[in-house]
C-alpha cells in the first residue's frame, strides 16, 4: 500500500467529468446531523465524522449560527422519501428534478454542497438509499466512507476505480493514509479553501510532505 499521491493522481482527484479542476473544504466548523437510522447507526455516523474531522485538523460544534446543521444525512428507502421531507425541498430548490434524475440512474447515493462567498464549503447534504449494495455494507465503512467524500469537494470520478477506504489483512476497514494525509493538507489554513487551478495540486502534494 502506497502512503503517498503524485501531484497528477491529486489532480485527478479534483478534476471533475467535464474537465474542470474544482477543490474545495469547509470554511466553517462542521455541525453534523443524521435522519433515517437507529441511535447505534447515528453514534457510529457521528464519530466517523468526528474522527475524519479531526485528521483534518478541522473543527466540529454544536450548532451552525446560518443553518443549525450544516452536514445532514439523509437515510432513505426510495428516493420518493425526500419530496416528502418537510422544508427539504427549501434547502434544495430543484428537489424534484434531483430525485427524477437518483430514481432514473438507480443511484444509491448523492451529495449536494453549498457554497460561502469565498468558495469554502458552508454545507453538504449526502442522500443515501438502502439498496442492497448499501445495506450489506458495515455501518462503520459506509459511515467513514460518507465522512471522507463529505470533508472536500471532490471529483465526481473520485474514487470509482479506487476506494479512499483500504481492508486490512484482519479484515477492518481504514482510511488510506495517502487519502488522509490529502485531506489534512487541504485544510491547512496557509492553502487557500477554494482553487480552480490544477496547480493546486502542486501545492497540495507540497503540503502532504511536510505535515
């Protein structure tokens, strides 16, 4: 296992379908909320957020001053659920388009970010539907799995050839430490928290030598 990323495989990671380069991470402390789950599954969410924010040297609090929550995941068993969320589709305008396009693709997850001024990230919304793929999954993967994709404001290709998560031989799941390592560079405060430059990759791979 690698504990390293070239600047080109940091790149990729950020550079979406349609060719643009986009990397963002959270401008504010993370405030986090799970609906759709018993208290056993909403610990383990919580503290795979806790532990991913932390290896980010982030910060979490109890509540947002603008939204309340501003991470909110959404357990659902068809994407017809969320129409009938109240006030979702408020926070998500093009709700019924969204869930037109999940129902059409036969997605199992989804997640919508919001933006500050700056281009950090203000909020996430991560939609996820217990299909069988999902609900044969550990909550302990699927949680820091959601964690890691929640954390910055990755390619749409990230990851679909190669997980950010890595089994272990005794067969527990952990993070990539090349991937943790990214995340914690992206968040350092010397880097800006929004570049649509891919030499920002440059600058991110500079950051994970010297943390």
């Amino acid at each position: 296992m690698t504990d390293t990323l070239s600047p080109d495989e940091i790149e990729a990671l950020f550079t979406r379908s349609d060719g643009t380069f986009l990397c963002a991470r959270w401008g504010r402390p993370i405030v986090p909320v799970v609906f759709g789950v018993d208290d056993r599954t909403l610990g383990i969410f919580k503290g795979a957020i806790e532990a991913v924010v932390t290896l980010a040297g982030h910060k979490m609090a109890e509540t947002d001053p603008e939204l309340g929550a501003n991470l909110m995941v959404f357990f659902v068993r068809d994407w017809t659920e969320l129409t009938e969320t109240p006030n979702l589709d408020r926070m998500i305008p093009d709700l019924a388009p969204l869930v037109h396009r999940l129902q059409a693709t036969g997605a199992n997850q989804y997640r919508v970010f919001r933006f500050d001024e700056a281009g950090g990230i203000k909020a996430c919304f991560v939609f996820l539907r217990l299909d069988e793929v999902l609900a044969a999954m550990e909550a302990e993967t699927l949680a820091l799995g959601q964690a890691v994709q929640s954390l910055l404001l990755w390619s749409d290709k990230a990851f679909t050839q190669r997980s950010a998560l890595a089994q272990m031989p005794d067969g527990k799941v952990l993070l990539r430490p090349e991937i943790g390592t990214l995340i914690r560079a992206a968040h350092d405060p010397v880097l800006p928290g929004c570049a649509d430059d891919p030499a920002h990759a440059l600058r991110l791979h500079a950051r994970m030598h010297i943390l």
